[in-house]
C-alpha cells in the first residue's frame, strides 16, 4: 500500500447534518445550526473571494460559536490548489 495511505484516518464514518440559514439583508452571512446540538448557533461570514478563474482560486471566510464554556473564533483560508502565490 501507498505511504500516503498509512496517514489516513481509521474509524467508523460519522456524520453530521448542519443546516445553513442565510442571512438576506447581510450578503456573505450565514447561520449554521447542527442537529446535534440545535441550541448552538454558529455564524459564518464569507471575508472574500477570488475573483480569478484556475488554480488560484481561494475564499477567506471567519465564523464564531458560543457554548456555555466560551466562545470559538476561527478564521479559515480554502485554496483550489495545495500552494498559493504570495
């Protein structure tokens, strides 16, 4: 078997169903409610997106989540390729 192979996770596949409500008079909002924990709502905003066709390609986007202990902040970066021009 290939390397790569021996990095992957092993375990029983579990999914989750998360619900996206959007958000109309705030373009690039989204609400995320997950049916495991319907109390917990988690707001998605979509930063930016390449206006590029190809392999740059990428959206920036930020959400937060708050729970009982805290509140999760977590910008994430999406890239259609594994590397990007600077």
């Amino acid at each position: 078997a290939s390397d790569v192979y021996k990095r992957q996770p092993k375990g029983e596949l579990k999914s989750v169903v998360g619900n996206l409500t959007v958000m109309p008079a705030q373009p690039g909002k989204f609400n995320q409610v997950l049916d495991v924990n319907p109390f917990q709502v988690v707001s998605y905003t979509v930063v930016e997106l390449s206006s590029e066709q190809g392999p740059q390609q990428y959206a920036v986007e930020y959400d937060c989540g708050g729970s009982p202990v805290g509140v999760n902040y977590c910008l994430h970066f999406m890239s259609r390729s594994p590397t990007m021009d600077n």
